[in-house]
C-alpha cells in the first residue's frame, strides 16, 4: 500500500509552517484544557455546565488563525480556542469555571445560614417564648 502525498491546496498552501504549527498548538491545548475541565465536571469539582468541543478543535484553530487582532469574536460556548488566541490565559479560563464553583457555594452557604437562623429562632422561641426579630 502506498501513501499518497497530501499537498496543500488554496489558502491552506499559503500558511507558513510556523502558522500550522501555531494552529496544531492551539487544538492540542484545546484538548487537553476541556479534557482536563470534563474530568473536573464530572468528578463534582465545577459547577454549572461545560461543554466540551473535542472533535471540534479544528474548528476554533481555523476560526482563531484566520482573525485579525482587531476583529471580535461572540462565541457562546466551545470557544476555548479563540478565547486562547485572543490572548485569555489558562488560568483566566479556570478561574472563569473556578468562579462559577464558588458562587454556588455562596448560595449553599446562605441557605445553610437561614436553616440554622431559623433553628436558633425555634429554639429561643421554644426554650424562653421569645421571638426573635
């Protein structure tokens, strides 16, 4: 069986080596950052959602090496890829996530809060009939 020589054809033939390589980089970090992400999700370190674009790195390398810096980008989700040309570091990223965690908490620890307020108040209530603003 012989392997056939793939040659570059259109605007892909007029990208410098150093530009694909640039573009692999950003699939590879890609993947390894949602991967990493995903196991975080579904291990009950992240809240929120994660929606992970594996199979689909090509596309936001593509998208992301074919902007200029003045252009703008509106993606709403699966747009790591981007995100990391238009200059968010890795841990922009992650405490973007890491943020959406602690937020949660808040909320878990207000309504923590109210049930033992509430408790405090049954029990000063129950304990001296004294009712508590």
């Amino acid at each position: 069986m012989q392997i056939e020589k793939i040659t570059r054809q259109g605007y892909a033939a007029t990208l410098s080596k150093e530009v694909l390589w640039d573009i692999y980089k950003s699939m590879k970090t890609q993947r390894l950052l949602e991967d990493r992400l995903l196991k975080m999700y579904k291990g009950g370190q992240l809240s929120g959602a994660v929606y992970p674009g594996i199979g689909q790195e090509a596309c936001m390398a593509g998208i992301a090496a074919g902007m200029d810096s003045k252009d703008i980008f509106g993606g709403t989700h699966r747009d790591l890829g981007v995100q990391i040309k238009k200059g968010v570091t890795l841990k922009e990223i992650a405490l973007n996530f890491l943020v959406k965690m602690m937020d949660l908490l808040k909320v878990e620890m207000e309504i923590v809060t109210l049930v033992l307020l509430t408790k405090v108040r049954l029990w000063l209530y129950l304990r001296y009939q004294i009712r508590p603003l």
